[in-house]
C-alpha cells in the first residue's frame, strides 16, 4: 500500500477557475506527489483531474461555510502530508452600491476572502518546511479604495497586509509569503457588461501570466507580486497620490457604466 504519511502537496483554492487552474497546471512541474484542488463545483474539479491526471485530488469545499474550512484541518491531521505550496487563491468580487449587497453576501464575501485564507495559513503552517511557500491573491484593488467595489478591495487590502507581516514572521522558519496582487485578468471573474455598456478593462492579462509571474515572484522570496507594467504603475501611483484623490479618478471613470450620474 502506498504511503500516505508525509507526502509533499499543493493545496490550491479556487483551482477550477481562472487563475486556480493556471496554478494547477504548474504545480505539476513541481516536485509534489499531490494536487489538493479546493472548489465548490464537484463536476468543474472533476473536469480539472481529467485534464492534468491523478495527482489532483478533489476536495469540494464551499470556503464562505466556517465549518467546511475547518473540515480541511482533519483531512490534513489524518493524512499527515508535508505542504510545499499553499495557494489560497479562491475568491468573490461583485461590482455595485453597498445597499446591492445582502447581509448573507457581505458576511461570505468577506469569509471566502479573508478568514478562509487566515484560517487556511494558519492549519497549513505546522505542516510546512523551510522552503514551503504560501501565495496568497490579494489585488490591485487593494491599492486604494474603490467606491462601489468596495467591499471586494477592501478584503483585498486585508489579504495584501496580513500577507507581507506573515512573511516576515516566517522569515526565521524559511517559509516565504507572496501577495499576489494583479490588475484585470481574464477570467469568469470579470462582469463583461454593466448596464448594458461592454466594460473596458484597461491593461489587462492572462491568468497564465499571473499564475507564472506569481510563482517566480514566490520562489525569489518577494512579499509581493505585482504582474505587467499597467499595474506596477498603478502602485506607484497610489503611493504618490492622496487616496481621495484616486477615489474620485475611479469614480470619474466608471460614471460611463452608470454608477454616480
Ligand atoms: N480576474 C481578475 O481580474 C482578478 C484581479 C485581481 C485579483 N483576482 C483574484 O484572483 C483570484 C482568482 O480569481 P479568478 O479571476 O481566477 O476567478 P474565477 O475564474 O471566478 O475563479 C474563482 C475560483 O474560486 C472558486 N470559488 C469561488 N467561491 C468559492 C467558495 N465559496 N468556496 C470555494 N471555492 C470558491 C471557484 O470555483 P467554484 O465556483 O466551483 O467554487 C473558482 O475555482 C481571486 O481571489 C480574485 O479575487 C482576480
């Protein structure tokens, strides 16, 4: 029987998606014995181990249920494996006005895309080598605030901080700790058309990109991934300007698709 105690993993959240399945896919080139792909979608994880073969196994886990996170800690008390890469990428965004947004969306939004990936640092640690790595997808948008993308940007900045602090804490275990932050990327993420008008998603790049850039970044040691020349100059931009200012370039901008006529 093969052994299952202290067999090297990826963890990977969101890896049905965009920018989850780029990370799938070159996890294979690295050294683990297994894929540990999280999503909701049983039959888009099954598509995913059809495509890249065996060493993905499929988890299907909603990550905005507390309980269904934690379940990922008994998995990994029983099977004992020694994580090299933990890929907390899963994630919601909604564009719209706060009084859009439910009380139910507002507390999953903020679950999938803060605690789950707290939560998830937290239970993977004790299983992780000098060498491992934990990339967390944080975003551009975490830059400044954003009027009416605002909940979305600011679980972002949360995601960004806790991030850059945590890799200095686990400087001295030799686990790095990348915030991964891109600017549009194609994928389902994205709303096409808002109100009727095709949005302009300016500088925009592949997940592929992203995926790629991010785990060099990772292996280098860098605190932070910032992908293509658009978004890196967006950063110093939101470094040099007040924040009001930023706000209100983005609210200008998008006056287009209806928001603030
Ligand atoms: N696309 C962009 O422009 C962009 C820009 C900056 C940052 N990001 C960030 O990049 C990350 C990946 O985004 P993407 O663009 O690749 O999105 P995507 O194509 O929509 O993929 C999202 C992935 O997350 C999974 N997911 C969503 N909600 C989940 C939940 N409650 N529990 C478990 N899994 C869940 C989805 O699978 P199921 O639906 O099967 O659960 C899917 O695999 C996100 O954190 C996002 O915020 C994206």
């Amino acid at each position: 029987m093969e052994k299952q105690e202290g067999r090297r993993i990826a963890i990977i959240t969101g890896a049905s998606g965009g920018i989850g399945r780029e990370f799938t896919k070159l996890m294979l080139m690295e050294n683990v014995d297994e894929i540990w792909a999280i999503a909701r979608n049983p039959s888009r994880l099954a598509a995913l181990k059809e495509e890249y073969g065996d060493k993905v196994i499929e988890i299907v886990k909603d990550l905005s249920e507390p309980e269904e996170v934690h379940s990922i800690e008994r998995i990994l008390q029983e099977k004992k494996p020694i994580i090299d890469f933990l890929i907390n990428n899963a994630g919601v965004a909604r564009m719209g006005a706060c009084e859009e947004f439910s009380v139910e969306e507002t507390e999953a939004a903020v679950y999938v895309n803060c605690s789950a990936v707290a939560v998830l640092c937290s239970m993977c640690i004790p299983y992780m080598k000098a060498g491992s790595r934990i990339l967390n997808i944080s975003s551009a948008s975490s830059f400044q605030p954003l009027p009416y993308l605002n909940l979305y940007a600011a679980t972002k900045v949360f995601v960004r901080s806790y991030s850059r602090a945590l890799n200095a804490e686990l400087k001295k275990k030799g686990i790095t700790v990348t915030a991964v932050c891109p600017g549009w990327v194609d994928t389902e993420l994205l709303i096409k058309e808002i109100n009727g008008k095709k949005v302009k998603f300016k500088g925009m790049v592949s997940a592929k990109k992203v995926a790629g850039k991010a785990l060099r970044d990772a292996k280098r040691g860098k605190d932070m991934s910032v992908c293509g020349m658009h978004v890196k100059y967006e950063h110093v931009l939101a470094k040099l300007f007040p924040q009001k200012m930023s706000m209100r370039t983005w609210i200008y901008r998008i006056r287009e698709y209806g928001y603030e006529k």
